[in-house]
C-alpha cells in the first residue's frame, strides 16, 4: 500500500477527532473536526472515482485522451 498525502491528512483528522473527544471539553471542536473530516474524505472519494473512471474510458476507447 502507497501512503499518500491523503491518507496523512486524513489519519490526522481522525486523530485529532479522537484527542478532543477523549480530552473532553466544548463539543464545538470535535464536530467541527468529525465535518470537515467528512467533507475531505467525500471530495477524495470524488477525485478517485473520475480518475477511476478516466483511465477506465482511456483503455475501453484504446487512446490516452481525457475527455
């Protein structure tokens, strides 16, 4: 497995996740935090998928333009 800088930023935001839930204090900062992990994830997620799906047309069309 290749480690990217998504899965870094992505393993710290878990990890901060998990800091301020178990350090306790305001609630405002872990769901803040559990927001913007979920938004990251879901436009990564994106980005993978129409890359998926670009290389999967460029092999089907037999070319290696993107659309």
């Amino acid at each position: 497995m290749k480690i990217t800088t998504d899965m870094i930023v992505g393993m710290g935001l878990v990890i901060a996740l998990l800091a301020t839930i178990f350090c306790g204090g305001s609630t405002e900062l872990p769901q803040n935090i559990a927001s913007g992990l979920i938004g990251y994830l879901g436009r990564t997620a994106l980005a993978e998928a129409e890359r998926s799906n670009g290389k999967l047309e460029d092999r089907t069309n037999g070319s290696n333009q993107q659309k």
